[in-house]
C-alpha cells in the first residue's frame, strides 16, 4: 500500500524502463496519475463468459480462446442477394480444449486482424454449423497473444468477475489489455482517493464519492456505475477549471475599481437609436440593457458580445461607446487588421452622422493604423491625450508606446481569431496602462467574428459574462449555398454566366481565393493568377478588382473603394474580406478550393454576401485542385446544410473535438481529459454557476470547507498567478 499518484509509472510491478517509454511516448503517460488519469474509450460488454459447454444455441453469450486458423470461401450470388458473398471463418478453442468457431461476412481483414495465436473474447449468439457450435459476426475485444505470456485461463477468470472491460485508447506494443492489467494492479496497491469535495455538495448535485467513481470508471460492474463515475469524473475536471477561471476573475476584480460608464437619459447614446434608419431587433435591444447594467457597475465589465455574421454587434459596440461619451470620457475600438479598421471608421462615421461628426458639438472620431501618416499620427495622438477625440478605432496600432488617453472609458476589442485568449488578456492588460487614470480599469466588451458553441464559450472565456445576439435583423434571406465538385464543371460555366447576370442588375460578386500567388508545395488557386484569367478571358466586359495582403494599403483601399461604388463589379481577393467587409451590393460569393478552409472561415466569408436584402449566393468549388478528404466533405456540406452560425459551430466541434480547436495551452480546457464540451454544455454551465458562488463568498477559498477545493484547483492548475500566466500563454 505504498503507492502513490505521483510515483513514476516504473513504481508498478512488471513495469520496466522499455515499457515505461512506450507509455511516455506513445500515450503520454508518465506517472500512476497520468495512468488512472487515461480513461476508457468505452466498455467491452463481455456478458456472462462461458465454458462451450454451458451454452445452447440461441444463448447470448461471451466465449474466449485461442484463434487456431483461419478459412475464407466465396459463395456466388443467390436468389435476392446480386453479388458473391465472402465467409471468413476462424477456428478457436477454449482453455477446455473444446473448439468454436466465428464467422465474419465481407470481412476477410479479421483474418489478418486476429492472427492464429491471439486470445479475442467473442460475444454474440450461439448458432450452430454442420454440427458445431458457431458465433456469426460477433463483437470482438482481442485480449493478447499466447506468444506474449497470455494465459487464456487467466483472461477467462478476470472478464468471468468482471462483465464490462474497460477499451483504452491504444498504441502499438501498449495493447488496451495490458494497460487494464495496469491499472488494475494500480488501483490495488493505490490508498483511497481522497475526497475534495463537500458532502453536501456531493448529495445537492447526485454526484458518486471520488474513491468509488476513479474505480469505477475503470473496472464498472455495470453500465450505471460506469456512467455515474464519468459524471462524476467530468464534474471534477470542469468544476476545478471554471474555479480556477473564476477565482483569476474575483482577482482581478478585487484589484481594479471600474469607471461608471452608466447610460444617461438624454445623450449621444439615446439620440444614436432613436435615429437609427431602422429598429434594434430584440436581441440588440437586451444585450444594450444588459451591457448598460455593466456599464453602471463598479467594478469593470468583461463581456463577450457573441452574434452570428450580419447579426449587428457592430451597433450594440457603437452604442456602448457613445455611453461612455455621454460620461465625459472616450472609447476605442480595436479591429484585428487594417482592411477592418478603415472599414469600421467608415461605417462608424456613417452611423454617427444624424449625430454630427467630426463638426462642432458632433462626435469625434478618428482611425489609427500603421499607415496612419506621421504627422496625422501625431496630431491625434496630441488630441487623443487633450480629451478632444472621442472615439478612436484601429489596429494593434492603438497598443504602442505613445498611445494615451486623456480618459478611457470604454474598449470593444473585435476578435478575428476565435480562440485568441492570450491575445484578448495581453490587449486588454495592455489597455489598462495606456489609460492615464492608472487606478481604474475601462470597460471592456468582446466581440467575436464567429459564433462558438456555448460550452466553449463559458470555458475559453469562462471569465468573460456571456451575451448573445440571437436574432437577425428581419428582411434576410437565407443564402442559397450550392457545392459545386470536379465532376459538374459544366456548372462553372452557367455560374459565370449567372455571375454576369447579377452584375449587369448591379450586383457584385466576390471570388475568394486560398493563394496570393501559385503556392509551390501545395495546390490551389492563385488570386493573381485567378484575377488575370477572369478579367481577360472570363469576363473581358466587366470591371474586376484584386485585393490581397500583398498589395500596399493605398492599392488595397482603391480596390475596396472601386468594387463598394460598383466600378468593379467582381472583386478577387484572398481572405482579407473574411471578416466584417460589408457592401450591400454583394449577392455572390465564390470560393475556389474550399476545401482548403475551416467551417467558420466558410461561415464568414459567407456572410460577407445577403446583407442587403435579396436573394444572395454562395458557390463553394471544391476538389478541383485536389482530392477532398472526409472530413474536408464533412465540413463543405455543413455549411451547405446550414447558414445558422450556431450550428455551424457545434459542427465544427464535434468534427474536429476541443483538442484541435485549442491548439496549444490556450486555456486550461485543454487540459480536459474526459469532459466533452459538445456533449457536457449542461455540466459546463452548471459547474461554472457554482464556481461563481463559491467565488462570490470567498474569492480566495481560505474557508475551511473551501481549503480542499483550493488545493485541488492549485494541484491542476497552479496557483491563481500560474494560472494567469497559462492563459497569457
Ligand atoms: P455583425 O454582427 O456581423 O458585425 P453588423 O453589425 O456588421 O453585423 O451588421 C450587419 C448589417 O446589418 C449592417 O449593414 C447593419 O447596418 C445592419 N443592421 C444591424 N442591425 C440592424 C437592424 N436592427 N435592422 C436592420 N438592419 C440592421
Ligand atoms: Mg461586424
């Protein structure tokens, strides 16, 4: 009984430094946690495990042997059935001595799956052929090899008390049996678990003692106890993370004093919706309401703003800037990249103009890039630290040395990149310096390009209070979204000619590329390349524009100005329209090989069409330059399917599952082993409920009843500064 979590997994008997490498490498496992810590994949229902000669026919039952040989014989096509059918049958005898055999249709790789000598347990029906008892198609879990040591009474015994057995995620040399034998002989000489959490907790939320759920996840007697001990299990991962996340937000709200940026009566912010052309819709409307309770708060508000594409954050973010005028101070929105930037100006400016911009008692406001001239640089930063500009957007530019506000109320960061969490606290951090009133901390709102599922949501940003837009403004139309592969070329044809059309009623097309220019290691169309064939050869009467990251932004903004006033009718471009570009005048958006682009890419760039009401498209040309993987189908005919951004995103994380959509230690999500966001969202948010109470009455979780969650939150994650520093990255 002296074994410990913590121990090398070399402390377990039979582990030598040979196998204790494969662990490392192959499944990352280096110590008896790491070990307990690797769960199932799924279970192997054994049923009850027989001796040949306890079953009938007819019995359900689980047989374990020795594969002997293998035979395979073709029976032609008969009656209903068209084609030849292939029987694969394996001989296997019992540790009695007594012979079986298995059957397989159409599947001759069992033969070279479970090669004579290898131990499988076989569940199915007993049959019986020519006299002998069978088992047609069972379902089969090898156990191991004679060859290997594997004794298959031994293997009978074990599963004969044991009726589910545990499948792990397997490597080469590691198969799933050796490592149940493992654990197996882990959990005999490890002391209990101990608890960490209260009874009454346990008892409120229907959850399984620490001691019986760790065991029982691996060595369940029946189905219930093994989903009991998940539950528990998940609840564990996900209440320590959402501590975590909660207790660096009570942190960081102890340290910093808000500014009252509460809406006011009669101001910019009122006047700015009254004059709106059009309504909020209802969505915009509450999240206004809920931003403005934020806004009055003391302390300071970290919202997400999440809304799918053409929703309009960009109204509710104006807004809450103005309200922060209306208090005498200043706000800044900060954009991902240049074309964006003078993109938001301009729509600022149109969308202020009932206001008065830039004229006596009007708004001020100003665009800050990197190719901002030096001397307009200079005279905003100078009116900037004067007070006299009101709001401010721009790029990373507004981060340097030199930026200072006179007094900075409000800050609305729009994301490109989904998941850039370190980049959101660096900003933000960084935001809070260049304020000159160092003891107060602006308001901060965030708004995401893309929708993301709500339970990745609550974890990625599980500091962050969530709102979001969940209506679109009334008068859209659902894109019409059409793949179109290698095999249908002909319908290139009748898109260009579709395409022309629409230009002539004064539409515009975009055509999105995946290359600025030919890629020399991987296949796909080149912008240029693209531009070139389309303007001369394709549509030689129509003006068509190219934009790329390539070009200087002067070349850039008349491309831009060129195809928004309708001189070009077909713009070219690579994914620097992705995000937030908006000409209402776009109905078609064509995308060459869009395959090489990830479900929220397609997402937005789509989005970039139908914001003007009418019927707009969305052609998706996929497999013209290369084969289209499963997945890469998967992801094409999602977007298809759906233009709800919502279900995209749910989408996008069940095909690809949290561990790609995090990349590197972006969050401590990623240090989920059993949780699945798509299927917990119901324990996500539960447990960060109760991590926000828990943290609400005691920030620092010095309780007594509170110490033993401190030290579970501190043993996963560090302490509250480690903390922050993984999610600085
Ligand atoms: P996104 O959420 O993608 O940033 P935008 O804020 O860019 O969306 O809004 C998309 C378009 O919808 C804009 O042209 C905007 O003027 C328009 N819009 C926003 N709110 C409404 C509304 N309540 N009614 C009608 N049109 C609206
Ligand atoms: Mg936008």
């Amino acid at each position: 009984m002296s074994l410990h979590l913590d121990d090398p997994v070399t402390a377990l008997p039979g582990v030598g430094p040979k196998l204790a490498g494969r662990l490392a490498e192959g499944l990352n496992i280096h110590t008896v946690r790491d070990l307990i810590e690797h769960y199932p994949r799924r279970y192997h229902d054994a049923g009850e495990v027989l001796d040949l000669s306890e079953v009938d026919e007819g019995d359900p039952a689980t047989l374990i042997g020795e594969v002997l040989d293998w035979s395979t014989r073709r029976v032609p096509p008969k009656g209903k059935r068209r084609r030849a059918l292939d029987v694969t049958t394996g001989r296997v005898r019992q540790a009695s001595g007594a012979v079986f055999t298995v059957t397989f249709f159409n599947q001759w790789w069992r033969s070279s799956r479970l090669p004579a000598g290898t131990v499988a347990a076989f569940s199915g029906e007993v049959g019986s052929f020519k006299g002998a008892l069978q088992l047609k198609s069972p379902d089969v879990q090898p156990l191991g090899r004679v060859a290997g040591g594997l004794d298959p009474d031994a293997a009978a015994e074990r599963l004969a008390h044991q009726r589910l057995l545990a499948v792990y995620p397997a490597i080469d040399g590691v198969p799933s049996f050796k490592l149940n034998e493992l654990v197996e002989v882990a959990l005999e000489q490890l002391p209990p678990f101990k608890e960490w959490l209260p009874q009454a907790l346990r008892d409120e939320h229907g959850l399984m003692d620490l001691d019986p759920a760790v065991r029982g996840i691996h060595q369940p007697p029946d189905p219930g106890v093994a989903q009991a001990a998940r539950d528990r299990l998940v609840f564990d991962e996900l209440f320590a993370l959402q501590l975590g996340l909660q207790r660096r937000r009570a942190r960081l709200e102890a340290e910093t004093v808000g500014l009252d940026n509460e809406p006011v009566e009669v101001g910019r912010a009122a006047t700015f919706v009254e004059r709106l052309p059009f309504e909020p819709t209802g969505a915009q409307t509450r999240a206004m309401a809920g931003i403005g309770d934020d806004l009055g708060s003391p302390s300071p508000m970290h919202r997400l703003l999440q809304g799918d594409v053409g929703s309009g954050k960009t109204l509710v973010a104006v807004w809450a800037m103005l309200c922060a005028v209306d208090n005498g101070r200043q706000a800044a929105l900060m954009v991902p990249t240049e074309v964006l930037a003078e993109q938001h100006h301009r729509t600022l400016t149109e969308l202020l103009a009932p206001l008065g911009v830039n004229v006596l008692d009007g708004v001020r406001v100003e665009l800050l890039t990197s190719s901002t001239t030096r001397t307009a640089r200079r005279r905003i930063l100078g009116e900037l630290l004067e007070g006299r500009v009101d709001l401010i957007v721009g790029t990373h530019a507004l981060l340097e040395e030199g930026v200072r506000f006179a007094d900075l109320g409000v800050v609305v960061i729009d994301e490109q990149h989904r998941f850039g969490v370190s980049q959101r606290v660096r900003l933000t951090d960084k935001t809070a310096d260049t304020g000159m009133d160092r003891s107060a901390t602006p308001d901060v709102l965030v708004m995401t390009a893309t929708p993301i599922p709500r339970s990745l949501a609550l974890t990625l940003y599980g500091d962050l209070d969530v709102t979001v837009l969940d209506e679109l403004p009334p008068g859209r139309e659902p894109i019409n979204t059409q793949l179109i592969t290698r095999q249908q070329a002909d319908r290139r044809e009748k898109l260009y000619r579709f395409l022309r059309a629409q230009a002539q009623a004064g539409h515009r097309a975009y055509v999105v590329c995946p290359f600025v220019e030919e890629s020399e290691t991987l296949p796909g169309t080149a912008a240029v390349d693209e531009h070139q064939r389309l303007a001369s050869t394709v549509f030689p009467d129509l003006d068509v524009a190219l934009v790329h990251g390539r070009l200087t932004p002067s070349e850039k903004e008349e491309a831009m100005r060129a195809f928004r006033a309708g001189d070009s009718q077909v713009l070219v471009s690579t994914t620097v329209i992705e995000v937030g570009v908006d000409v209402p005048e776009a109905t078609v958006m064509v995308i060459e090989d869009a395959e090489r682009f990830g479900i929220s890419q397609l997402h937005q760039l789509r989005g970039r069409v139908g914001r003007g009401g009418g019927r707009s498209f969305c052609v998706l040309f996929a497999g013209w330059s290369a084969q289209i993987t499963d997945d890469g189908l998967q992801r094409l005919e999602a977007v298809a399917r759906t233009t709800d951004g919502f279900e995209l995103a749910e989408a996008d994380l069940a095909i690809r599952g949290e561990g790609q959509l995090f990349g590197q230690a972006q969050s401590g999500a990623a240090d989920l082993k059993l949780a699945k966001l798509n299927q917990d969202v119901e324990v996500v948010e539960r447990t960060r409920d109760l991590a926000r109470s828990v943290v609400a009455d005691d920030p620092d979780l010095k309780a007594p009843e509170h110490v033993d969650l401190r030290t579970e939150v501190i043993r996963r994650y560090g302490d509250v500064d480690a903390f922050a520093a993984l999610r600085t990255g």
